[in-house]
C-alpha cells in the first residue's frame, strides 16, 4: 500500500503549493545551469504571487489550468533525488538485523564490553518476558 498518497480532504493553500514545488522541480530538471534556473524560477514565481488575491471560483480554475500546463511540459526524465523513491540510492543501504551482533568474533565483542554485558541482560529479560506470555519454548523437544 502506497503511504505516501495523501488521504482526505486538500486545503487550498496546499494545493498550490504542492503545484508550485513540483513545477519548481520541473523547472530544475529541465534547466541545468543555476542562473537560467533561477531566472525561470523567478517568473514562475511571480505568476503564482499575481494571483493570489483572486476569488476562490478563478482560484480553482487557475490550479486546474496550471495543472494541465504542468503535465504539458513535464520533463521525460525528471531529476530525482538520489535517496528519494526512483533515485540511485532508494533503498540502497540495508541495515543489518539484530541477530547479526551475536555471531561476533569474541575479539571484535571485547571492544564494547558494557554494551555487550547489557546486550545479555537485556536478552535475558526478553525471554523471560517471553516465556511469561507464551509458554516456555518447546523448539527442538519433538
């Protein structure tokens, strides 16, 4: 399930802004030098600083226009950021899962000895705290 889809109603003021970001966006792909970037950036915010004091039906129509005119000159392969879903990076770095620690070579473990000696006590406590919920575990007695 898609988390990030929004959900519910949309004020007004979010939606422009949301338009304004992604033209913003649109912009920079389609612009690599930072001064003609900046020079588009400038008149596109200028449009949207125009028509800020329109009444809410020319306000709606507006969104909608500048939506359509967005999706008319979406760049074919927009920039992503590298971390971001579609980026170089997404998902790229894997964290380990806990379990991995224990299989640590006893010299490499001798470098943390506090955080290992509370690591076992903790162990402890979780399968005490196990057994009271569930049972004493019944692995491998078959």
């Amino acid at each position: 399930m898609a988390t990030n889809l929004p959900t519910g109603l949309i004020s007004h003021t979010r939606k422009v802004q949301s338009l304004y970001k992604r033209a913003v966006r649109n912009l920079e792909s389609w612009h690599e030098y930072r001064d003609i970037f900046r020079y588009h950036a400038t008149i596109l915010r200028k449009r949207f600083d125009d028509n800020k004091q329109v009444d809410m039906i020319t306000a709606k129509q507006l969104i909608s226009e500048g939506e359509d005119e967005l999706f008319s000159q979406i760049h074919y392969a927009p920039a992503k950021f590298p971390e971001s879903p579609g980026g170089v990076a997404y998902e790229r770095e894997v964290t380990p899962p806990d379990w991995v620690v224990d299989y640590w070579h006893p010299l490499e473990k001798a470098q943390y000895p506090e955080y290992f000696a509370r690591r076992e006590q903790r162990k402890k406590e979780f399968i005490k705290l196990w057994e009271q919920q569930y049972g004493k575990s019944t692995a491998g007695h078959h």
